[in-house]
C-alpha cells in the first residue's frame, strides 16, 4: 500500500487545495495504489461526477504496471508534502 497516510489527518479543505495542485493522471494511478480508506477520504472531496470517474478507472485499472503507480504516489507525496 502507498504511503499516503497523512491524507487522513488533513481537513477537508487542505485535501481540496492539495488535489488542485495535482496532475489528474497521477490522482488515478495513485488511487489504484492507496487503502480504501485513504481513496474514501479523497473522493469524499471530490465531485460526484469525478467520483464516479475515479472508481471507475480504479475498477478498470487494478493490473495497472506497479512502477507506474509508484511513479504517481511519488508526485502525490511531493504534492503533499508542500501542504502544512
């Protein structure tokens, strides 16, 4: 599982900032890589047609290349780090 886990600790408006400052390829590919509880946590943040999106492709992609993943959860860490 990514490591992801400070998602759980910020306020909703921190994780809505945080998911403006990120690519949306890296947020689909990450959220193949992530807990359930962390992908509740940033879809519940989202709206509702971009959650439809989001388990869709998390649903389609879940033999996605780990490296690919990995690559996205990086840039997703580094995105998140900058939010304090």
């Amino acid at each position: 599982m990514a490591n992801l886990d400070r998602i759980l600790t910020l306020t909703d408006n921190n994780i809505q900032f945080w998911l403006r400052t990120i690519e949306e390829q890296d947020l689909l590919n990450g959220m193949v890589g992530v807990s359930a509880e962390i992908r509740q946590r940033v879809t519940n943040n989202l709206a509702p047609r971009a959650k439809v999106a989001v388990r869709d492709y998390v649903e389609a992609h879940s033999d996605l290349n780990q490296r690919i993943i990995d690559a996205s959860i990086a840039r997703l860490e580094s995105a998140l780090n900058m939010i304090r």
